[in-house]
C-alpha cells in the first residue's frame, strides 16, 4: 500500500456502535488522516449514548480529536436505535455514562469547513442528520466540501432495517436524500460489499500483545453474538471499518457511477436506496458506489494498523 505523506482532514460522523468503534479506531491509528472532529448522530443509541460511546472511543485510543454532540432525532420521524448493539450501543465496553452533551454538531461541521473551503472530508457511518442539517443552513456547504464517503444503502442486496432499506438511510431518509440530492462528490460504500467481508472471534486474536486486545474482543464477543441473533451471521460484520478504509486505501475499491435516489414515502420501502440500473436512457449521476473491496487487503491492513499502534 502507498503511503501517503500528507493526512487527510476529516470529520467522522458517527452513531458509535461497534463497527463505528472499530472504524474509528482505524482512522485513528492510521495516521493517514488529521480527525479534525467526530461529530455524533442519535441512531445505533440515542445521543448521549452514542456520545460517550464516542467519548471512550476516543479515550482508549488516547486520541485528542474533538467530540460535539449533534441531532438526538431525525428530520421528521421518530428514532429508530438498532438491536445488534445491546441497550446501549457498545455492549462490553466499560462506558460511563453521563457525559457532557455539546449540542453543537451541525454548527462544528459547518465552521470546520467553512475554515478549510475544499479541504474537509466527511465520513458518514450514522443516519446522515448532521450533515443534512449543516447542508440546510448553509446551503452552498456541499460545495466546500472535497469528498463524503458513506457507510449505507443497498443496491442489490436485502436490507438489514427492513426487506430493502439500510439502518442508517432507513432511521432518516429525509436526511439521506438531501445528502444525495447535494452537490458533493460522494463514495458510497452499501451492503452489497459489505456483506462479503465477515471478521470472526478468531480473527480479533491477531490484536493479543497490544493494549486493544481485551477491550475489542470483549466489544466483538457482544457483537458478534448480536449479529449472530438478529442477522444469522456468524461473525462481526464491518460495515463502518469498511467504508473509513477508503481513506487508507482508496485502490482496493472498484466503484461505479450510479444515479441513487431515496425512498421517502413508500409503505414498505422507507429508506431504500433506489439505483437507476437500467442500461438505456438518461442518468443523473450523483454517487460513485463500491460494488467491489478487496477483503484480504483490508483485513491485512485492519489488523496490521491496530497491532502497529501498541502503547
């Protein structure tokens, strides 16, 4: 993999969650990016426990990037949290609960890239409120952003909220097709892709000797046997390391431009990420979707990163 001598400015944005924790702790020990904030989003919990979620995250890593609190609903509906997770978003995590709540998400994105025009990436790994907030106040933002890449949608494949949404568009897809509607170069990274990568117990012994060790396997034990009951699948699925691998090495996607739009008012299809996959007509491209990863080399970078960070 080619190393990249400059880091990339990023805003994670992000419902912590497991694989929200394992794809921060990624970025994080990477150094191939500058985390500039990790804005939180209610979704995988609501937003004081996905907050401190966060905020433990980022103290097992001894990370200094800041951490603002955002959206505790949706747009327009109800929170829906996810199950896989546990009552309270990080099961098997030590997280004290309580935290402070900045409220200010959508107002740090907005500076942040107001302050660095062309600059800032965003990754999305949560319902995508913040940034559709942030796109709604400032509405020539999308512009001033260099790339969003985002962990959601199905192209092809079922669901996992519904028979064909998402989690992440299905909890707001208001959110979602403002996004998607938005003038912002887009990396989307579905669960077409990531159905394919599954990381089990075993492959987790790869961190014994390094600090991580203890706290991810007691983490992936919860959330294994989350996914175990509620997904059928034998093992952790990386939806978010997925999608902030990008960032390491964007050479092991093969992406295809595609016109996606959001159902918004379908009875059973809420949240569906609708391709235009016809072969004739006109398109309107808005998204380059992953329709390939290089499993191996992820999983040989993923452990490969963690393990290189021992303190």
């Amino acid at each position: 993999m080619k190393q990249n001598n400059k880091k990339v400015p990023i805003i994670i944005d992000t419902d912590p969650g497991h694989d929200d924790a394992l794809a921060i702790m990624l970025l994080e020990y990477s150094e191939m990016v500058d985390i500039k904030a990790v804005t939180t989003v209610a979704g995988n919990g609501t937003i004081q426990n996905v907050t401190d979620n966060a905020r433990y995250v980022l103290g097992l890593l001894g990370s200094d990037a800041p951490l603002y609190s955002g959206s505790s609903k949706p747009l327009k509906r109800a929170l829906v949290r996810a199950v896989v997770h546990g009552e309270n978003g990080l099961d098997g995590a030590p997280v004290e609960r309580g935290g402070k709540l900045t409220g200010d998400a959508v107002r740090r994105i907005i500076s942040i890239i107001r302050e660095n025009p062309g600059e800032i990436s965003i990754l999305a790994i949560g319902p995508e409120t913040n940034v559709a907030q942030a796109f709604l106040l400032d509405p020539e933002l999308p512009r001033l952003v260099k790339r969003m890449v985002i962990m959601g949608g199905s192209i092809a494949a079922p669901g996992n909220e519904s028979r064909v949404a998402e989690f992440n568009i299905f909890v707001d897809p208001e959110a979602a097709e403002i996004v998607f509607n938005a003038p912002v170069e887009k990396v989307l990274v579905p669960l077409d892709v990531c159905n394919d990568i599954i990381l089990t117990k075993s492959d987790f012994n790869a961190l014994k000797g390094t600090p991580l060790y203890e706290p991810v396997s007691k983490m992936m034990e919860k959330y294994i046997s989350g996914i175990s009951m509620n997904e059928k699948v034998k093992g952790a699925l990386v939806y978010d390391p997925l999608a902030a691998y990008y960032f390491v090495d964007p050479n092991a996607y093969i992406l295809e431009p595609m016109d996606v739009r959001i159902e918004t008012k379908g009875e059973f299809t809420r949240g569906m990420t609708v391709a235009e996959r016809r072969i004739w007509g006109m398109k309107d491209v808005n998204v380059l979707v992953a329709t390939k990863v290089d499993g191996g080399r992820f999983k040989k970078d993923f452990f490969r990163i963690l393990k290189g960070k021992e303190r």
